[in-house]
C-alpha cells in the first residue's frame, strides 16, 4: 500500500493509533499481516468514501470531544415502523420529535431481516440493507441529513454477535463452503458443543433451549447462542473482524452518529468458559474505538452490557485506552421498577451508591423503559438483609406489576415464564405499569392523579442523574399497553409487543390539552427537560451524592456544580412524607417556583422535589 497517497487528515489521524492499533491486532490474530494489511486498505478506502458533510460533522465534534456529555441531550427510542411507517415517514415527523426536546434519535433494528425469523429485527441477513418496507440506504442518509440540521444524532443498532441464517455468508457454508464455515461455530460431533454447553448459560431457556442447532444442509452443528436462526460469529477468524468493521463503517458513512453494539459481552467465544466477558472482547472493542477516531471521529459506540454496574463499567475502557463512549444503566431501570413495586428506597440508594463513585468520565444513558422486558437482576445479596429471598421477591414484584397484587394499579404481563425456576421477565408501557390505563379505565379520578404523579416522577429521577436520558417513543404521551398484540399470530407468542405497539397520534394530538393525561406527562416531561438544559448544576461534571432525608420512603439526590446546588427528593411512598434535610439556608422549587427552606419538605405521595440553590449569590462570589 503506497502511503504516501494518504490523505494528510487520514494520515494524521492512523498515526496516532497505529502502533496500538497494530500491537493488538498482531496480538489477537498471531501476526497474521496479510489480515492487517487487508484491514488497513479497508480502512482507508472507506475513509475515502466517507461524504464531506459527515467530515465537518467529525472536525467539529473532535475539536469538542466531550460534546455528548453536559446537560442537553435527550433520545428518543423508536421502531420505524410502529412511529411513522417508513424512515420517510419519520422525517415528516421530525417537527414532532423536536417539540418532544428530542435530539438524539435511536432508531431501533431496521436492516434486512427474514419475515418471521427476525427476532425484532436481530438476525440481520444484510448489513447493507433496509427492510424493503422501511425504505432504502438512501432513505436511512436523507433522515441522517435532515436530522443532522436540525441537531439530531442518529444512532444505529448494530448487531456484531450474529447473522441470519439467512445472511450471504450462512448460506455459503450451509452450501459447505469451509472458508465461511470458519466464519461460525461448525462442529461435526457433539463432543465441542457439549463442552460448550457445560459452562454457557442459557439466554433463552425455554424458547430457545441450548446453545447449538443442528444444520441438517451442512450436516454439522453450529453455534446459536440467542435463537436457532442466528448464528454467531467467530472473531477469533480475522475476516470477521476486518468485514464486520467494513459493515460498520459502511452505516456511519450513511450518517449514523451512534453504533449501538448489540449484545457485546458475547462476541468472542472459548470452551470451558461462561462466553461472557472476555478479555478478548475489550480487545475488539477498544480496536473498533481507535477505528471510528481514525475513519470517523463524530461517531460514538453505545454499549449493551446488561449487567450491573462493576460489571459494566470494564467496557468503559480506561481514560489512556477508552472502549465505549456511553453504556446504559440498566441496573438502575430494574431497581427503580423494584422501588415502586416495595415503595422501598434502600436497594436503589445502594445502587446508585456504586455508580455516583465512578469516575465522572463515565457516560450512562439512563431510562424508565425501553422495546425489551424487565430483567430482575437485582442484588440479592444486599436485599437478603431484609428478609427477601430472590425467588420469593421475583414473584411478588411481577404479581404487583402485573396487578394480580391486592390494590396495585400496575397493568403488565410476564415475558419467558418458567414456573420451575420462579423467573420471569416483565413487559409493560411506562404509562400502564404506573397506573395510567387500570385508573383511567376505573373512572378513578384520584388514582389517575396519582398514576400521572408517579409517571413525572420517574422521568425526573432520570433527568435528575448524570448521563443521557432517553424516552422511548410513547412514554412522552402516556402511551398505554397494546392488548390487540393477542389477536396478531405473528406477536401473540412475545409479550414485549405489549409495549411495542403502534405510535397512537390521535393520543398525541391531546399532548397540548392539560385536562388530559396526555397533556399533562407531555406538559411535564417538556419542563423537565427544559429546566435540565437550563440550569448547569445538571452537567455530568457535577459532584453528585445522597443526602440522607431522614425518612425511609424518600430517596434524595444531591448535585452541586460551579456555585450551583441541588436537593432532588422522590417519594416512593403511599402518602406524603416529609424529608429532614435540616437545611435553613434559601431554595427555590424548579417546578413550582416556590421559595423555602430545606430544613423539613413534604413531599407528596409518588412526587418529587427540585429544590435548587445559586450559592454565589449566598456568599457574593
């Protein structure tokens, strides 16, 4: 490769990385140079590819490498389809998104999958193709465009574990092609994959059982960690690596600002091991980082690591050598639906605990509600000093968040019951768990208040932490449980389509009328966000702890910054609550504009409080 062709900017930029770049590289692939070679040609060819507008996009957000962090991003979670029909469809609606404070769109899975074995769009048999009934490439990069200005990231689920069975590269090595079998987990006996099998848990025990299908066209067996029609890949093959990265590259250069790396804790394999976390995996991590500053600095890599936070935060890199840009809190989310179902506080403070200590470099996007279940992977090892044991409490917190608890107003469904372990996931809208659709359905005028207190709670406990906060598409209306999921025999089967349903605009059309639960969430939501992008005390540079509020229903949040303090209180309780914060000096409430002490605040049931406080102007700096 003549580089002395490169282009200075390419150059400069593959300078600064080479050397670790190179080293890890040899490291994971023995030296194998013809591989490196091949990566390096691929790397600037699609440098070479890369539009001018994404190039400025990238100077610009070099310049200000921290520009994802502060405190005025908002996303937004959607299906193309369920929103506007067609990404066409969402760029008639970019109006609507930015009236919502939106301007971090993640688009959910929208690449070539097969009809009816695509696990929500996660067997991807084409990285280089839209779904025929979403649109087309082209589409995918006028929405960038148009999002881009108006100063909206796009992000991007890019799905790295697996293909298709369906995929160009599965169908050649069920054709027994043994190059592209290389690219899979082949095995001719059972003697591997049962090795395997002894230490890989389950993702799915009792719809997808086991970790390897039988490929009758190939005669041999192959691995499929998630569903029998995904197949997943093998990194330890340097093609993979190179043309995945190739596919990768290829969606950032049609504008794609965020690349959310599906299951990511999955992606390099090893017999004898749990395939889960493996140092190999901060590896290509860390190697697909230094690639997007090389090829496309703009971009950011969102990790989904569904674990809790010690295990989480290794993806993060470290500050010489980071990974991920942003991972998601998804602790938190599990916690907080535990702290409305007990009205108990401590397991979240603890939680929160963990997080507030790590270093402030560290991104999270946090979130009520996402398109998945509810996972319990709680800490029952700090809730057994309580007296609750994991199975007996993963009973009552769906009972309670399914309604079968006496007086919860929560509506949800299980998803993957399995009676034999006690387990189950759950499934429900923001609106309908908090007791928006049981209330308004009761005629109880009282319990709907209450239900919509509960719902603005919650969205200003993610507005009051550091990081990014995202709203799935609905929650900002109080969109309720999609029930007609039954009558469908392509959905009935999965119970998160309860919260996957169609975007209802005759419902977003009441969004403007505070008489209705609409107006009022939307209302709400709209001042949240607007209060957090205004006041600088919300910025992730912010030191951030727990006051003790004296009472065990009410979780409090502290936040100081540049002269600027805030006291944030949540009462998860069944009535009013007071918090002790024994604190005379001046505050002011964000929502209400009241001015009062901190010495002793009540705190309605399922509200909160922003109380803030501009100390410069106490000491006169």
């Amino acid at each position: 490769m003549d580089r002395t062709a490169w282009d200075g900017e390419f150059a400069a930029r593959f300078a600064r990385h080479e050397d670790e770049l190179k080293w890890l590289y040899c490291e994971l692939y023995h030296n194998n140079m013809q591989a490196y070679g091949d990566l390096v040609g691929m790397l600037y060819r699609v440098w070479e590819e890369r539009p001018e507008k994404l190039r400025q996009i990238d100077r610009a957000r070099e310049a200000c490498p921290d520009w994802y962090k502060g405190h005025d991003l908002v996303g937004m979670q959607m299906y193309v389809n369920a929103f506007a029909g067609n990404l066409k469809g969402v760029k008639k609606k970019l109006d609507y998104l930015e009236e919502c404070g939106v301007n971090y769109l993640h688009l959910m899975p929208l690449l070539e999958s097969p009809e009816g074995r695509s696990d929500g769009g996660y067997a991807v048999s084409d990285f280089r193709k839209v779904q025929p009934g979403l649109g087309t490439m082209k589409d995918l990069a006028a929405l960038a465009d148009a999002c881009h200005e108006r100063g909206i990231s796009v992000c991007l689920d890019f799905v790295m574990n697996h293909t298709s069975e369906d995929h160009a590269w599965a169908k050649r090595a069920r054709a027994g092609d043994a190059a592209y079998q290389r690219r899979y987990f082949f095995y001719d006996t059972w003697d591997i994959p049962n090795w395997y099998e002894q230490t890989v848990p389950q993702v799915f025990p009792t719809t997808a059982p086991g970790n390897f299908t039988w490929c009758g066209e190939a005669g041999k067996i192959v691995m499929t960690t998630f569903y029998p029609y995904q197949w997943d890949l093998n990194y330890a093959n340097p093609a993979v690596f190179n043309d995945m990265t190739e596919n990768m590259l290829y969606l950032c250069n049609r504008g794609v600002d965020i690349i959310r790396l599906d299951a990511v804790p999955y992606i390099w394999k090893a017999p004898g091991t749990s395939c889960r976390n493996l140092p190999q995996v901060h590896t290509l991590v860390r190697m697909m980082r230094m690639i997007c500053e090389i090829i496309c600095p703009g971009t950011l890599l969102l990790g989904e690591v569904v674990m809790e936070p010690s295990k989480v935060a290794p993806y993060f890199g470290t500050v010489e050598k980071p990974e991920c840009h942003l991972l998601y809190n998804v602790t938190t989310m599990a916690t907080l639906w535990h702290t409305v179902a007990t009205r108990d506080p401590r397991l979240l403070a603890h939680q929160l605990a963990q997080v507030f200590r790590m270093p402030k470099e560290y991104a999270f996007l946090n979130y009520i509600r996402c398109h998945d279940d509810i996972g319990w992977g709680l800490d029952y090892g700090f809730l057994s000093r309580f007296g609750w044991g994991e199975v007996s409490h993963k009973k009552f917190l769906n009972d309670y968040l399914t309604g079968k608890w006496k007086g919860s107003p929560a509506r949800g469904e299980l998803y993957n019951d399995d009676p034999r372990l006690g387990d189950a996931r759950l499934c429900g809208t923001t609106a309908s768990l908090c007791g928006i659709e049981s209330t308004r359905e009761a005629g109880d005028p009282e319990g709907l208040e209450k239900a919509i207190r509960l719902d603005l709670m919650l969205h200003a406990f993610i507005f009051t932490l550091s990081g990014v906060p995202i709203l799935y598409s609905g929650d900002e209306i109080a969109r309720e449980n999609d029930n007609g999921y039954h009558q469908d025999p392509e959905k009935r089967e999965d119970s998160r389509y309860l919260h996957r349903g169609n975007m209802d605009w005759e419902k977003a059309e009441k969004r403007t009328d505070p008489e209705t639960p609409e107006g009022q969430v939307f209302a709400g939501i709209r001042e949240l966000e607007t209060l957090r992008a205004r006041y600088p005390v919300f910025d992730d540079r912010a030191d951030v702890w727990l006051p003790d509020t004296g009472n065990e229903s009410i979780l409090g949040i502290g936040r100081y910054f540049m002269g600027e303090k805030l006291l944030a209180l949540f009462n998860f309780g069944d009535r009013e609550h007071t918090a002790w914060l024994r604190d005379e000096s001046l505050f002011t409430d964000l929502v209400s504009g009241e001015e009062r002490d901190a010495g002793a605040v009540p705190v309605k049931p399922g509200s909160f409080r922003w109380l803030y406080q501009d100390m410069r102007r106490i000491t006169g700096d």
